[in-house]
C-alpha cells in the first residue's frame, strides 16, 4: 500500500506508549495496534484529528505517500 503510517515514529518522538494513547484518544487498544502496523484500511478524521491533538503533530507527520 503506498500510504505508510507512522504511528510508531510519533510515538516514540513524545515517549508515549500505546496505553496510554488509547486512553487519550478513546480508541482500544486493538484499533490503534491495526493502525500503528499499517494494516488500517482507513481512518476517521475525528480519529486523526484525536491522535494529531493527542501527540501534538500534524496529519503528515502521521502518513506518508510513497509511489510503488
């Protein structure tokens, strides 16, 4: 898939781990583990927009386009 998610980057630049994400962001632990492997098929905006909020980053710095 060309889009890649870098969940795992943005967590381990704020030294946050995946609980405690989950906590922050309302989301269980299964749908953030899904997300953070890059096998989400797709993504809320107002999910984004609770991660963004919650690791204080921007959409971009959660995905990125590469061409295959």
């Amino acid at each position: 898939m060309p889009i890649t998610v870098n969940l795992d980057v943005m967590m381990a630049k704020r030294k946050m781990s995946l609980n405690e994400l989950s906590g922050k962001v309302d989301l269980t632990l299964a749908n953030l583990s899904i997300l953070k492997t890059g096998k989400a098929k797709a993504i809320r905006f107002s999910t984004l927009e609770a991660i963004c909020k919650a690791l204080d980053c921007q959409p971009g710095d959660l995905l990125e386009y590469t061409s295959e």
